[in-house]
C-alpha cells in the first residue's frame, strides 16, 4: 500500500517543466505525471513489488483539462495492461502550491502467491479507449473497482433529469444506479458482488445528493439484518473528467472463501451509524485477518452535530482545530 506521492525532486522541489515557452517542450502536467510515475516504480521496486504489479491507482488532479496530458504519460508507464483507477478532480487543494497531482496505489508483491487478474465485462460500458484503465482488477481475496461515475465513455453521462423536468426524479439516484448495475456484471464475473463489498470511498460534488445515493446503495448492498455494508467514508470531489456526473466510489470487493467472510465488528464504538442516523454503513469488518475500517470524523456523538471537536471559545491561541480534530 503505497502512501500519496507528489511531482517533486529528490531535494524536495516541485517538478516543473523545462521548456523555454509553453508553447514549446512538454507540458507541467506532462512533466509532474511522468515524475509521479516513476516515483511510484521506484517505490514499488525498492519493496519487492513492481508497475506490472500495481492493482489500483487513486489519482487525485486539480483540473480536468490536464487528464488528456496525464492518460499519455499512464499510457506509456503502464502499456496494456494498466492498473484499476480512480481520477477525482480536487481543484487547487493540494497541499503543495502548483501541484497538479498526486497518486496513491495498492499492489501485490512480485512473490504473491495469489496471481494478478483483470476483470472486463463485455455488455457494459468499455472504459479502456477513454479512460485507459479496466473495470476491475482482482488478487483473491479481493476484487479492486475502478472509480467510474456513471459515463457510457461515448457521450458522456446517459442518465439523469431531464432539462424540461427538472423536479423530476434525481440525479444522484439515477447516476448511483446505472453505476451498481454495471458494476454488480464485473464483480459477478470477478466471483464476487455487490453485498461483498468491504471497504469503499464516496465522492461526490454535492452532499444534498447524498441521501438519495445511500439509499440507492442500501438497495444492492443491504444492510442488517439482511446485508452488512461496507466500512465506509464520504469526501467531497471539486468536479469529475464527465460533465454532470455527481458521484463516483472507490471500492474493495471481497471474493469469499472458507477463510474470508465478512463479519462487523463494533469493539471500540461509542455508536453505530445505522443506529444512530440510519446510515448504511459499517464503522468495521473483519474478512479473515484483515480488518476493514470507516472513515472517521471529529464527533464523540454522531447523533449531534454540534458536539463536533473544536478548540475552547475563550482559548482560541492554545491549540488549532486541526490540532485537536486529528486526535
């Protein structure tokens, strides 16, 4: 598991390119793509592991015009056989000024017992010419999806509101379904499904679409008594590649075996979310030796709000927000 890498040089400096005008030589989103990449082969080298090897890459880009610059470089890094990929647009939040992106990647050791295996469906949507990664990529235990929203990858978002009925209907409930759809043919093929789900990340660029995705992802996953969903957590996106698009995921299926089941566990909890705000999620799972976790927020009660963590009124110079949200 590869933590965030970023498009600087060995003394820390951010990569730039070198042509003399930007007219001429390759671009900054060329030459920072290229440097990321190869950090990620270098790190994979150094720890017994390898680009062939990469399962899932998580891509985190300030600005969508920059993809087309970046899928070149993906391209010649990772030939045909790429990696399962997410690409979030985060706009201007990278922590680095004028950094236009940073990568994370999960992949198996060049020893793995377990093989490497691309999962891609014929009868749904064909993602390699426009986005140059698959469906899925699996290594049993685990089946890793791509991060699509809901795109045919020809015309761009085919569901949603009509224009001359706009309080028709939802987009982020009509998006999330096309998604599950499509998704629940790869994870069949891949000996997996929908309820194995284990660990996702939601994205989507306006939380007022949330409720509605939740309860659509509550329909194919289940929750209890009939399903266990999956440890989950929710971010915002700034924006994604396709126009109108309001909501990816990012997740990590399991193909079960006599050794690996999902099983919740809540030791540790001061509360559950489907208990307390009927959230389908769960805060942990174990799947064999593996334990699964949610994302966190900074409130010892999730059922108010307003007891979110936060630095003492009358003592706003003795610690930082941030400071006392981490721990």
């Amino acid at each position: 598991f590869v933590s965030s890498l970023y498009p600087v040089d060995d003394s820390g400096e951010l990569v730039r390119a070198d042509s003399i005008s930007p007219y001429l030589g390759i671009s900054e989103m060329e030459a920072q793509s290229r440097r990321v990449l190869e950090l990620l082969r270098d790190v994979l080298e150094a720890h017994g592991s390898s680009l062939p090897q990469t399962l899932r890459v998580e891509v985190y880009m300030a600005d969508p015009a920059d993809f087309h610059e970046f899928k070149l470089v993906w391209i010649e890094t990772f030939g045909d056989d790429p990696p399962a990929r997410s690409t979030i647009i985060v706009g201007d939040m990278h922590p680095i000024p004028g950094c236009l992106l940073n990568l994370n990647a999960v992949a198996l050791a060049n020893d793995a017992s377990v093989k490497r295996k691309v999962v891609d469906v014929g009868d749904v949507p064909q993602p390699m010419d426009a986005e140059h990664a698959p469906h899925a990529v699996a290594a049993a235990p685990y089946v890793f999806t791509s991060a699509f929203p809901a795109t045919d990858f020809e015309t761009g978002i085919p569901v949603g509101k009509r224009e001359n009925f706009p309080a028709y209907g939802s987009d982020g409930e009509m998006q999330a379904h096309y998604i599950l759809q499509n998704l629940s043919k790869v994870l069949d093929l891949a000996g997996s499904g929908i309820d194995q789900v284990v660990k996702t990340q939601f994205y989507e660029t306006d939380f007022l679409n949330f409720h509605d995705i939740d309860a659509v992802w509550a329909s194919y996953v289940g929750h209890p008594p009939e399903g266990l969903p999956a440890a989950r957590s929710s971010m915002g996106a700034r924006d994604f590649l396709y126009p109108g698009a309001v909501f990816a995921h990012n997740s990590m299926f399991l193909i079960p075996d006599d050794t690996h089941q999902k099983v919740e566990t809540q030791e540790g909890l001061r509360w559950h979310p489907e208990q307390v705000r009927s959230v389908h999620f769960t805060p942990g799972m174990w799947t064999g030796d593996w334990l699964h976790m949610a994302g966190q927020v900074p409130l010892p009660d999730f059922g108010i709000w307003e007891s979110i963590v936060r630095t003492p009124d009358g003592l706003p110079h003795n610690w930082s927000d941030i400071e006392v949200q981490t721990d």
